[in-house]
C-alpha cells in the first residue's frame, strides 16, 4: 500500500454517486487499472478534465486494500478534437470499449496502449476516415492479442496466393485449403491485412482503401472478432446509423 505514479489513457467512466466517477486506465508497465475519484464530477473539482473518457493523463493514486483511490491527474492529451465530430466519436467509443472488453487483466498492455494512442490521435486530426481507422485498428489488435498472424493461410501459412475467407470459421485460406463457403478477398483487401501486420506504430495508418474494400474488411473483421475474440459491440455499428 503506499502512493502509485503511472501514466495511461481512460477507457470507460461510471459515475458514483452524485459527484463520484470509478475509472478504469490503460497504464503504461501495468495494464488495467480501476481508480475510485470522489469528486470528479464537481465543476471546481481538480480531477474533472482527467477522469473524461479518452483522457490521457499522469495519474497518482493512493493503492489501498485492493483499490485505487485518485488523488491527481495530470493532462497530457484530452483527444478534444474527437468529440467535434459524430463519426469519428462513435468510432473512439467503440475503440476503447473493444479494448475494454477484450484486454486481459493483471499484465502489461503496452503495445495496446501506443496502438490505442496513435487511433485516437489519427481520429482526432487525420483526414483517414474514422471506420477505416477502426479497421486497422482491430487486425493490428487482433495481432497483437495473439488470434492474427501475418502469414497468409491460416492451414500452410502461405502467403504469395490470393486468399480467401470463410465466415463459419472466421479463417484466411488459400485455395488449396478453402472448404466451401469462402468468399475471394479483394487484392487491396488481402494487400491491406499484409501491409498493417508488417508495420509498426503510426505507419500501420498509411495507406487507404475505396469504400468496397473498406466494407470487405469491414465485414470480415466484425466477423473474426466475434469468433476469435467472443465480442460483437453495438457501438461498433453506431457510426453507420448517423
């Protein structure tokens, strides 16, 4: 027990009580943590601009019996810009409750954390559109979670054929292993799963797609995540009902 000192990003807020907000973070070295901020709802209060969703902060927090209780917050990001526009905050909401629902607890998340990062970053002041920003965001996620690789076929790894993908199965084939069913992935489609598994940081974001190749992707990805991670989020499909 003692005071704590970590940096991260918001990933959900819940108010207790009349003025209270529990947070949970994405801490750099730590991975998820929980923080219990009496107060924060207050207008005057210090924690107000720190405990927003999305914020990312320099957090103190006093480690007590299996709690965190904040006592300071200091701003180094609010992402402001985001909630400027519909889309691209329907697209950071659905982004931090992905992994708010599917990152492990009690392990560092690091990797995560600068992929969660650079998203909102590019949602608040890039001119890539939102969904397509979302997208890479899940097939680079869904590697670094361990249920994507890089490699093509998902039964012989190869990965100089077109590849295919089977919906029941949630599985890249190529054609000597497809097993019915499968529909052809569009070469962009198939070149853009290369492109992002093979890069690092900001650069996963450098390419685009037209909207036929943005909504294959877009159909997949739903898919694969729903099969291999167990989650399908309504937020995920709330920027295409604005």
């Amino acid at each position: 027990m003692g005071v704590v000192h970590f940096r991260g990003v918001v990933i959900q807020e819940n108010q207790v009580g009349e003025s209270g907000k529990r947070i949970l973070v994405l801490a750099k070295g730590i991975g998820r943590v929980m923080l219990n901020a009496r107060g924060a709802k207050n207008t005057k209060s210090k924690l107000l601009s720190g405990t927003q969703l999305f914020s990312y902060c320099d957090f103190i927090a006093y480690e007590g019996k299996g709690f965190y209780s904040l006592t300071q917050a200091d701003l180094i990001e609010s992402f402001y810009g985001i909630r400027m526009d519909m889309d691209r905050l329907a697209e950071a909401v659905y982004l931090t409750e992905l992994v708010e629902r599917t990152c492990p607890a009690g392990m560092e998340q690091d990797e995560t954390l600068k992929l969660l990062l650079y998203s909102l970053a590019m949602l608040e002041k890039s001119q890539v559109p939102p969904r397509l920003i979302s997208r890479i965001f899940e097939v680079k996620y869904a590697q670094l979670s361990g249920v994507l690789s890089n490699e093509g076929c998902m039964v012989c790894s190869r990965d100089d054929a077109p590849l295919y993908f089977n919906e029941s199965a949630g599985e890249f084939l190529c054609k000597d292993h497809c097993f019915g069913g499968e529909i052809s992935l569009l070469g962009a489609v198939q070149k853009a799963i290369s492109f992002i598994t093979e890069r690092e940081g900001k650069q996963v974001f450098a390419f685009t797609l037209s909207e036929e190749a943005t909504n294959q992707l877009d159909t997949m990805m739903r898919r694969y995540l729903e099969i291999h991670m167990g989650v399908r989020l309504k937020s995920r499909e709330f920027s295409k009902e604005l």
